[in-house]
C-alpha cells in the first residue's frame, strides 16, 4: 500500500477516490467552468511528460509567474510530480525583482501566464544563462513573438500526451517515486526586512503541517474555497494546494482581488483565509454602506449591532448566554446579521481565518459580532505555513493565535522571541547556507516575532522584534497594537507609528480614498485626486479626530503626537509593500526620512 507522504502521492489518491467530483471552478466569460479531479489529474500528467520531455530533470526549479488560475497548480503539481523544485513569483513583481528570482533559484523554466509577464523575463533573459524554455499560458498578443525559448502551455501538453500514450503508466510511477525528503517548493520570503530568501519546503515539510492542522481545523471534501491570495504566498499555497490535497476539498479562482466580493456571493465558500487587508476593507465598505443607506435600515443597523457585540463578548469571555440575548441576538440575526453575511458571500461559511499580519482586535469582535467568529492564526514561510490555530470553542481576540498545532514545539527566548521545532521547520534558504544557520539553531526555528503565552497555554504575538520601538525613556511599544487601532477608522487605509530612540511617538497615515472621497462629495468639499484629498485642511481634521478617538484608548506614552498624511498611496511598485499589502518599514523609515523629520522638530 502507498504510504501518502508527499503532494503528488496524495493527488494520485484523490484521483481514484474523487474521480468525478469538482475539484477546481474558474471564471471565463462569466461562466463558471468546472474541472473534475480525473480531469485535474489529466491535465497535470500531459504537463509533466511534457516537461520530461523538454529535459527537466529531478531537482531542477520551474518558476511560475502570473496571477492564480488553473495552470498555475498543473505546473506546480507536475513540477513536484517529477521530483522538481517549483517557485512562485508574485506577477505584481517588477523586472529587477523577477529576474533576482530567477537567478537565485537558478531556475531552468519558467510558466509566465501572459504577454506582461513574459515581456519581464525576456527583458532579463540574457543574463539568465540557465533559463532554457519560457511557457505561456495565455499566448494573446504573442503569436509574432520570434524567440525560440517561447512556447504555449498547450504545446507542452501536446508533447506529453504521446509519451502518455506509449507508457500510460508512467507518470503514476514518478508520483509513486517521489520522496518526503525531497524539496517540493521554494517560497520566497516577503522581504519586509531586506532581500527575499528562498525557503526550501520539503514534501514531508508540506504534510506534517497539514496533518497536524487538521486535527484542529476539520476539513471534508464538500468544503469549498476561494483562491484570491497570490499563489505564491505561503498561505495561499496551503489553502489551494495542501488543504485541497489532504481531504478533496473544491477550489475557486476568484476573477481579482477588485472582483472578490463578488465571487464571494457567488462561490458562497465553506471556509474563507485572507490578509488583514482584506477583512478590514470588507469592515469598511460595511460601515460606509450603512452611512448611506436609508434611516430605517440605519437604525436597524445601530439597533441591532449592540445586542450582537453583548452576544460575542459571552461567548469570547467563554461565559453561557443567558436565554434573554439568545432571543435577542436570533431576532438580530433575522433583521441584519444574515443579510450582511449574505452580502459578503460568507453566509454558508463556517471556517474564518485572518493570517499574514496582526488583525485589529476591534475588528475581529466586529466581526464575531455579525456572527463572523474569525481566528487568527499564526505561520511562518519557515514553518511550512500555520504552526498556531485556535479550535472554534478557544477563539480569543487581541493577537491571541491559540496552541500550537500537533507536531510543533513552541518556547519563548530570554528576550520573549517564539522559537518553534518540530518536522514543519523548513530546510533552510536556497543557496543562502548563513541565513539558514542563522534561522535554525539546535533544531528551533528562530522567528524574529516577540509573543508571550498565557495561563491558557495560547500565545499572543506582540510584534516583530525589529519593529518594538524602544522612546527615549526606555519604554518598550509594539507600533501594530496602535496602527491596528488606527486602521480600524473607515478613514485610515495604513498607518505607520514612528518613535524609536524619540521623546514621543508619530505616525504616518495613508488615507483610505475611496471612503474619504465619499465623505468629501458628502460636505461638498472639492477635490482631484488623492493628492487633493490627502492635502486638504479639512481632511487633516477628519483623520484628527480619528487619532483624538484612538489616543482616548491608549496609555499617555503610546498616545500620537504629531501624525501627518502621506501625499501618495503607498505602492508595491515602489517597494513601500510587499505583494501581501505588509508595509516594509525600514524602506518607508527611509524613503521619508525627511517628512519624519519634521514631526519631531
């Protein structure tokens, strides 16, 4: 009997004990396609003994660049499949920053999903000596491209299928030889504190962990999930490939991020992980909705959101309901708290999970308030995605990421850092043998996050230890407690809280645009652009106001003296963000070292 301890393997037992059942949906032309897990299964084998035969061999490194679509996992799962190395690159990533990828992974082909991304590589492809074949998956506007190293997705299959035909059992037999020890995958680091690392993820990496979460999480095959993080990303990867792997579960390719609500209401998904980001910009289109609609529905809203806070504060404080609140909070649920979870798409949905970055506590009960009971859960790259999940009965707000799941080993250091062992820990950065020294010593994953555990046994994550801002008077403050406070405002889209080695802290605000806009039609204040908004006087006020209401909630050392409003969105582009909308602050620190500057004199 196979033993399923690697992706492929499990893959090869989906097929046989799925067959017919949608194992992935997409979108195209506004219709909804559907992919059988035989098909998925055919797909992948085509593309695989199509890449056997084009020479890639076992540890060789495919990149993939491009936004999430079926594609991307038949070239992941066929990479694996063959005992390769695959690597994500995020298609939000520049030229430079592309072609750093593939030249650090030493990557020999590369899937690029359309014109803009394979006009990247070609850009850099002379000095990538070790790039043999660049594969397309969308050939629109390529068809006069002239360079030999460019071929379509289905050229690829189209040369696997006659090898299919003379050996059919042949890519059965490389799923059956690959090897837990094996790397599967290298996922690059965000680099929100320098250069990306590569970390090498091994096959046994990849199903301790999701055998360990399963034990907290329960997974079944009807479950169904939205693929809208980059697939790259660590957490993404977990939610469209590993959970779908392990229990058979469906996954849907949201259009974009811009079309996500939507697709939400159509998919309407059992279980939904996003970054912060996401949950707080679904909160805020709530919140201004409600603003503007009619005074009935306003004073339905206003009613009712009372008796569902009062509900999720018992149930947060592991305290019965009593039958009062219980009568209550149904006729609650009957006159808003279903129609909001309808119109988020989140109605059938009983897996809620927010990871990447902390999450506003005042967010999360605004959730659980609604009837949306999100967890936080806390992972690294390193360990091979989630290592801290929180059961549905010990959910806890306020950066709280309950126990370690089975298989992981949590202490604290001296100075309060999480290390964490266990057989999730990474194999180290690729060709990086001093980082990966420096990340893992005796066996524990050093994670450069500052937390402490409570008498429960559940750790609350502080901060990243490089971010814990020490004032002049040697007060030690973690800047996210406060940003996620400010954030919490439909008003701020991002803050960031400045005060190291200072007499008093600071902050850089970005504005929301879209909702600020609104409130400025709404006072019939004239504006432009975001530069207009963010430089209006009367802008100024209202994100004064908003600072005024957060320092209320705040000690006198950790309340904001001085704050200004960036003039520009922060952008990716500009490396001020990462692909996960995390700000890199020692870029931001510098890049507006000068504006900072004159907060303190």
């Amino acid at each position: 009997m196979m033993t399923l301890d690697t992706i492929p393997k499990l893959f090869l037992r989906n097929r046989d004990l799925y067959r017919d059942q949608v194992a992935l949906r997409e979108k195209d032309l506004g219709i909804w396609q559907r992919v059988s897990w035989t098909e998925y299964w055919d797909q992948v084998c085509y593309f695989a003994l199509g890449l056997r035969r084009l020479g890639l061999q076992k540890g060789d490194k495919l990149s993939i660049l491009g936004d999430n679509c079926r594609e991307w996992l038949y070239a992941d799962l066929a990479a694996q499949a063959s005992g390769a190395v695959t690597v994500g690159i995020y298609p939000t990533d520049v030229v430079s920053q592309v072609k750093y990828i593939l030249e650090n992974s030493e990557s020999r082909f590369v899937v690029a999903k359309d014109q803009e991304q394979v006009d990247k590589v070609l850009e850099v492809k002379k000095e990538l000596p070790l790039l043999t074949k660049i594969i397309v998956i969308d050939m629109k506007g390529l068809r006069r491209y002239r360079d030999l190293m460019i071929l379509s997705f289905e050229d690829v299959q189209t040369l696997g299928r006659p090898l299919h035909e003379e050996q059919p059992q042949l890519f059965e037999d490389m799923v059956r030889g690959t090897h837990p020890e094996e790397v599967g995958i290298i996922v690059y680091t965000s680099g929100t504190t320098g250069r990306p690392k590569g970390a090498m993820i091994s096959q046994k990496n990849m199903v301790a962990m999701i055998q360990g979460l399963s034990q907290v999480l329960d997974f079944k095959s009807t479950d169904s999930f939205v693929s809208a993080l980059p697939l790259c990303h660590i957490a993404e990867r977990m939610f469209s490939l590993i959970f779908p792997m392990w229990a058979g579960c469906t996954v849907n390719f949201a259009e974009s991020v811009a079309t996500l609500q939507e697709d939400l209401r159509e998919i309407s998904p059992t279980a939904f992980l996003n970054v912060p980001r996401i949950w707080e910009k679904m909160q805020s289109n709530i919140l201004i909705r409600m603003e503007d609609a009619v005074f009935f529905k306003r004073w339905i809203y206003r009613a009712m959101m009372p008796i569902g806070r009062r509900v999720a504060e018992y149930k947060l404080a592991f305290r019965p309901v009593p039958l009062l609140w219980k009568l209550l909070h149904a006729l609650a649920y009957m006159l808003l708290f279903r129609s909001l979870k309808n119109q988020l798409g989140l109605l059938e949905a009983r897996i809620f999970v927010s990871g990447a970055a902390p999450l506003s506590p005042d967010i999360m009960l605004f959730y659980h308030s609604i009837g949306i009971p999100v967890r936080e859960c806390y992972g690294m790259t390193e360990m091979s995605g989630i290592s801290f999940m929180p059961k549905d009965s010990e959910i806890k707000i306020g950066g709280v990421v309950g126990k370690p799941i089975p298989g992981v080993e949590v202490r604290l250091a001296a100075d309060g850092e999480i290390l964490q062992k266990g057989e999730t820990v990474f194999k180290g950065y690729y060709a990086n043998p001093q980082a990966s020294q420096e990340a893992v010593k005796e066996d524990w994953l050093y994670t450069g996050d500052v937390g402490v555990i409570d008498e429960d046994g559940d750790l609350r994550i502080t901060d990243r230890k490089k971010d814990i801002i020490i004032t002049a008077g040697g007060k030690n403050i973690a800047p996210s407690e406060i940003e996620n406070k400010l954030k919490f405002s439909p008003f701020i889209k991002e803050a960031i809280v400045i005060g190291d080695r200072r007499k008093y802290l600071t902050c850089l605000i970005q504005i929301e645009l879209e909702n600020v806009a609104n409130w400025a039609q709404a006072n019939r204040i004239a504006y432009t652009n975001y530069k207009s908004l963010a430089t209006n006087p009367e802008v100024y006020k209202l994100i004064q106001s908003e600072v005024d209401t957060v320092n209320t909630q705040l000690a006198r050392v950790e309340t904001i003296k001085k704050f200004t409003i960036l003039d520009k969105e922060l952008d990716p582009d500009d490396e001020e963000l990462t692909a996960t909308m995390k700000v890199r602050r020692s870029i931001i620190e510098k890049k507006y070292k000068e504006l900072i500057e004159t907060l303190y004199r």
